[in-house]
C-alpha cells in the first residue's frame, strides 16, 4: 500500500494545493477530500492517476477547501457516465450533512441528464459514528472527530498485520478520537504551522494545532509514523527541515511532512 498526497496545505494556501490524498492498494484506489477546485484533477493526472479509476470517496466536512474538489469529481464522474465513457459504479462516502450538500450543488450547477446518475450508480453513502464499512479491501471504521466548528468525520483503515492507519481530519485531536489513534502504525494529523511561529499565523485562535501539539500527542498515544499536513505555505521550500527541526524534539518515532504529489509506502 501506498499514500499519495495530491495536496498539503490549509484553506488560503496558493504556494500548495489544499490537502487531500489518496491511498493506493495494488491499484485499488480511496480518494480523501478533494481541495478547494479543479487543481484535484490536475493532481491526481500528476500524481499518476486516471480520475476514472477512482471509485471510492470519503468527504470529512463541508469546508471549502475540502469539499468543491469533490463537486468537480462528481461532474465528471456524472457526465462521462451520461456519454456513456464511464464503466461501474462510483462512491461518496460522508455524514449527510455533507451528503446533502453535495445532492444539493450538484441539483443547481450540473444538468439533470447528468446528476439523474447519483444515487444509481454514484452513490451517496452515509457513515455514522463508529460504523465500519470495507473500503478496497479494508476494514474502515468511521468517527466524528467532535468538531467545533463543521462536523467533520475521520477515519480508521486496518491496513493489514496488525497496524492501522487512522486520519484525524483537519481540527486537533480530542479524547474521543483516542480509541482509534492510539497505537497507530500511521497518524495523520493536521499541523497549522510551527509552534515557535504561533504569534504570527494564529493556530488556536484557528483551532488547529502546532507541529509542536501533533508531535507531543503522537509520542502519547504510541504512534509509530507521524504525517503531518493542512499546513501554512510562508516555509514552503524549507518546511520539511523545519518542522522535522521542531518535530523531533517531542516525537521519537518516524515523522513526516511530504511534499504535494509525495507518496509514501505503508
């Protein structure tokens, strides 16, 4: 298995493309968020990837640097299974708020020969709470992160032997998310910026955390890899020296802050 971050940074980035990415099993392929526009088409054909070949997608929240990519999946997905160019069937899975949401864009921006092809065979499927669900391959089990803000979901892969992969969306870890992070082989975990810059990019007054708060909470919960992303791009050409710089002085595991279009074997 491996993961390709099609993008790495926040909502206001423009030196990097919003994070979302996508975990490849033997070329089944699960696609998470989709940033803030077209740009995800651009990166998945960059990072490798025939849009056509993903069928499986989770949206953790409604923002909008999460969610409108995950429209333009949608109308491509819709229309080239209205000219007949698209085989099988597609999936989005969210909580339906999210879900109705996107029934709803969709009803107003796309053409109704197009969209009558959601909920036949794009389908919107809702997760719920601690709800499991097999996705490529994998037991995944879905929860709400208990957001302040957007409710937003995460995730749990079993990814084989053992190990899991959980992903923590883009808000700071909360104790209810513990029973899934804890022991993890991979923690993804969002990172606003460095700690020793919190004066000047505001992190908590943005509920997000520091690489700082994500290290020191990946040593607590027993995490093996720690991958950090929805960060700041002022560090961009020097971001992965500095936050493994300020990383590594509260985390002994292996710590990574890749690069839009890096993939990393699991």
């Amino acid at each position: 298995m491996k993961l390709t971050m099609l993008g790495t940074g926040n909502a206001l980035v423009t030196e990097c493309y919003n994070t979302c990415f996508i975990i490849d099993d033997n070329g089944q392929l699960f696609m998470v968020d989709g940033g803030g526009g077209n740009t995800v088409l651009h990166q998945i054909k960059h990072a490798g990837y025939d849009w056509m070949d993903i069928r499986h997608i989770f949206v953790t929240h409604k923002h909008v640097d999460h969610l409108m990519g995950i429209m333009w999946m949608v109308r491509m997905i819709c229309q080239f299974m209205n000219h007949g160019d698209y085989k099988g069937e597609a999936y989005i899975y969210s909580h339906k708020e999210v879900l109705n949401l996107i029934e709803d864009i969709a009803g107003k921006l796309l053409l109704s020969k197009e969209t009558r092809f959601i909920g036949d065979r794009l389908h919107l499927i809702e997760v719920h709470d601690d709800e499991t669900a097999n996705i490529i391959g994998h037991d995944t089990t879905f929860f709400d992160i208990g957001s302040t803000k957007a409710n937003q979901y995460g995730f749990s892969m079993d990814i084989g032997n053992g190990k899991k992969l959980t992903c923590c969306g883009d808000e700071p870890y909360t104790e209810r998310e513990e029973k899934y992070a804890k022991d993890s082989e991979w923690l993804l975990h969002e990172a606003f910026c460095l700690y020793s810059q919190r004066d000047i990019f505001d992190p908590y007054e943005k509920h997000h955390s520091t690489v700082k708060d994500a290290c020191e909470l990946a040593e607590k919960l027993n995490v093996k890899n720690l991958l950090l992303y929805h960060t700041e791009d002022k560090n961009l050409s020097d971001r992965e020296r500095l936050y493994k710089e300020e990383g590594t002085q509260y985390y002994h595991g292996n710590l990574y802050i890749p690069d839009d279009l890096e993939s990393i074997e699991l």
